[in-house]
C-alpha cells in the first residue's frame, strides 16, 4: 500500500528486458556511485572533454554564422526560421556541410545521401546494429576490450556479441579471420565487425596502417562489412593515419562519426556515413544511410536542429578543417598524455614496476591508456582506492565482452589540469603498492 492507502503495482526486475538486469550496467551505475560518493578524490573515469575550452559565446557565434550562410545561399527568412525552430527531415540538415568536411580532413568521398546526421555516435550505433542484424543467425564481431556503449546497445537490441580479443598491440586479423570461420562452421552469419583503430577506447590503441589494409582485404574476403568508430582523431596530434573508411574501394566500411570530442558534447550531434547500396523488392537500390533514417525516424524522429545549426557553424567557421579548429585542443590532450607517461615513469622506474608487475601502454594521442596490475582490479579495489587514496579509476574488466581485464585498469587523462595529474598519479602509485603488499 502507497503512503495514502491506494494500492501500488508493483514491478519485478525478472518482467522487465533482461538488459535491465546485466551486470554491463550496474557496473557503470557502480562507477557513477563511487564518484559521487567521493567528490574530492582526483577521477581518471571520465572521457570527458576539458571543459577549459569551452565558450559560452562560441555558441551564439556558430549560430549565427550558420545562419547568415542559409541568408547567403537564398533562404528566406521563413525558411531560415524553419531551419532552426522545425523538425526537419529525418536524415539531417547538415549532411553536405558534414560530407565537405569529411572530405577535407579524412579524405572520405561520400555524398550527402549517404550519410544520416544522429543524436551523438550512440544512436548512430543503434541504427546501423537494427538495420544489419536481422535474425539471431546474424554475428556482430567486436574487438576485446570494446566501448560498452556498443555492447551496450547490442544488449538492448538481444544481440549477444562476439568478443574477437586483442593482443596488447591492438587487433590481430587472425583472430578475426578465426572468429568468422569458427561462427560460419556453427551455422550462424557474420554480418560486420565494430572496431576503433585510432586512439581506441579503453585501451588507447592505434591500428597500423598496414593492419588497415589487412583488416579490409579480410572484410571483402569475408564478405563482412565494418563499423569504423572514429571519435578521437581529431582531439589527437597529427600525424593522422587514413581512416579506413579513406581506404575503402568495396563500400565495406560503415563510418561512425561524433562532433562530441571535437566541438561539445552538449550538441548531441553525431553521424553515420553509410553508402552501402540496399536492393529493394522494386529492383531499385539506394544508400544504406536512407534505411538508417526510417529506423531514426521511429527512435528520435530528428537530432535537435538547434545542434546541428550550432555544429554546422563550426564546421562553416574552419572550412571544414577541424583538425586546424582543434589544433589547441589536440596539443592540450598530447600534453596531457605526456604528463601522465612521465608521471608514472617517476613513480614507477623500470625496477620498481618490475618488481612490482605493473605495465602500461603508451598512447600517441586520444584520451585513454590502459595499465596492467597485478592484483584483481574490480569494484571492491576501486572502492579502496577512492575511499583511502582519494583517486578514481575504471576497472577495465567493464570492457571485455566475453569476460577477462580482471587485472587492467583504464585512466582518463582528458578532463584533468597537468597538477591533478601529477597528484593523481602519486595517489595511484601509493594505492597500487598498498594493494600489491597486501
């Protein structure tokens, strides 16, 4: 009975979608609690961006030089109004400022038909995973460790991913060559392949190009498509490494695109590049982009049009090139990374980590990097860890699909000033130590 005496429905958990019950999101739940609980302990969570370069004005002007190249091309002043106040198509309002872009700064060709502009990368996921996987024949393949927020939309949509696991180098095209054969042998369809190659999140791995083209020979050997997420290039230095996307002859690559990291997350506003010719039952054939759109228009209906103005502006503000737009940016995130390198270089020598087993990747750009402890590193170390050494990192076990990463954690260096970094990694060196000499 409710307080007032009226009878109450009251729901069990085991009616509910089983994803509700995954242990996926409880542990990210766990991570959030951690944080909150313990506001004054220096967090290497987070891939947030640094919000010191943020502008409350750069909005108002990005805006406004959006829409004075609406008055330029002809508009009306209804049509400008409409722009920005209506729904708008389903498919996007900034694709060909969006396609221009990605030509100038990834050498990516596309036209504006095949892209579909989406509410951030996370429903750019979720469309293109309803679209290709349509029986439970059907096998998304991802790399181990993996952003939970694809296996976290997997989930949701009953999908049961297949984990292909990396080597501490990144991704062997021998595994993923095993993994597709391994699922054809037990009757079931390998339909596409969820990679990051640039700066990947947890791990902070980069894919030579080599492994590149390798991975994409496979891809039409295989006759599997690939889902290229692409988040964290353009906040990294340059050299860039083509995108695979760049590289691709055979339309194999779906392209997975954020303005998140690159302008503000706030916006919301993602992309998906999806040329993929589709065959329909009247023998006519058109972008996969427009089959993405139906499925948003029963989702979101529209990514904000407000967002897209305000994105479209920036992209109009540097011509498209954003990696000149971020250049300050991407140099302040190298630094960041440097100072974390150096920082656990003074804190563990090659004696003392040695000794110690603990080992970490050294990434060239993007905002993560991963270290091998050797104690288990789950909730109850991290819940030490914030409780007595005041800092906060990700288990990395949170990454790993099919199980595994019990003795990785994953540090964040984006949000942080270089003295929480140095301070940080202090705390994590004396908590490291405390937890090996247990």
């Amino acid at each position: 009975m409710s307080a007032q005496g009226i009878p109450h429905v009251e729901l069990n958990i085991g009616d509910l979608h089983g994803s509700l019950s995954d242990p996926l999101l409880d542990t990210m739940n766990f991570l959030n609690e951690v944080t909150f609980r313990y506001p004054e302990a220096i967090s290497f969570a987070p891939g947030r961006p640094y919000d010191g370069f943020f502008d409350v004005d750069q909005v108002f002007a990005y805006l406004h030089e959006y829409i004075d190249h609406l008055a330029a091309g002809g508009s009306s002043a209804d049509r400008i109004r409409d722009a920005i106040f209506q729904y708008g198509p389903t498919a996007g309002r900034i694709q060909e400022l969006i396609a221009d872009s990605l030509r100038a700064d990834e050498g990516i060709d596309v036209g504006p038909e095949s892209i579909v502009v989406t509410v951030g990368c996370q429903e750019a996921m979720f469309l293109v995973l309803r679209a290709l996987i349509a029986d439970q024949t059907d096998v998304l393949l991802v790399s181990s460790p993996c952003y939970v927020g694809m296996t976290g939309a997997a989930r949701l949509l009953d999908i049961e991913p297949t984990p292909v696991e990396e080597r501490e180098d990144g991704l062997s095209c021998a595994n993923l060559e095993e993994a597709i054969r391994r699922e054809r042998a037990g009757g079931r369809r390998p339909r596409a392949f969820y990679v990051v190659p640039d700066h990947s999140n947890p791990a902070g791995t980069t894919m030579p190009v080599h492994t590149r083209h390798e991975l994409l020979d496979l891809a039409r050997r295989e006759d599997i498509l690939i889902l290229e997420d692409s988040p964290y290039r353009l906040v990294s230095p340059p050299p860039y490494l083509p995108t695979l996307k760049s590289l691709d002859r055979d339309r194999r690559v779906i392209h997975l695109g954020s303005y998140s990291k690159t302008a503000f997350p706030g916006a919301r506003v993602g992309f998906a590049v999806a040329d993929q010719l589709v065959a329909d039952r009247a023998g006519g054939t058109g972008p996969l982009a427009a089959e993405l759109a139906k499925i948003k228009s029963m989702v979101t209906v529209n990514t904000s049009p407000l967002s897209q103005a305000v994105v479209a502006g920036m992209l109009l503000s540097c011509q498209g090139r954003v990696s000149e737009l971020n250049a300050k940016t991407a140099d302040h995130y190298a630094t960041a990374m440097r100072s974390t390198l150096r920082q656990l270089e003074q804190c563990f020598p090659a004696d003392r980590r040695e000794a110690l087993g603990v080992r970490w990747n050294t990434p060239t750009g993007g905002f993560f990097l991963s270290m091998r402890v050797p104690f288990r590193a789950g909730n109850a170390a991290l819940a030490r860890s914030a409780e007595e050494f005041g800092v906060i990192w990700t288990p990395m076990s949170y990454f790993y699909p099919g199980g595994g990463g019990e003795h990785g954690i994953r540090l964040s260096v984006s949000y942080l000033s270089e003295e929480e970094i140095t301070e940080g990694i202090l705390r994590l060196a004396r908590f490291i130590v405390a937890e090996t000499e247990k």
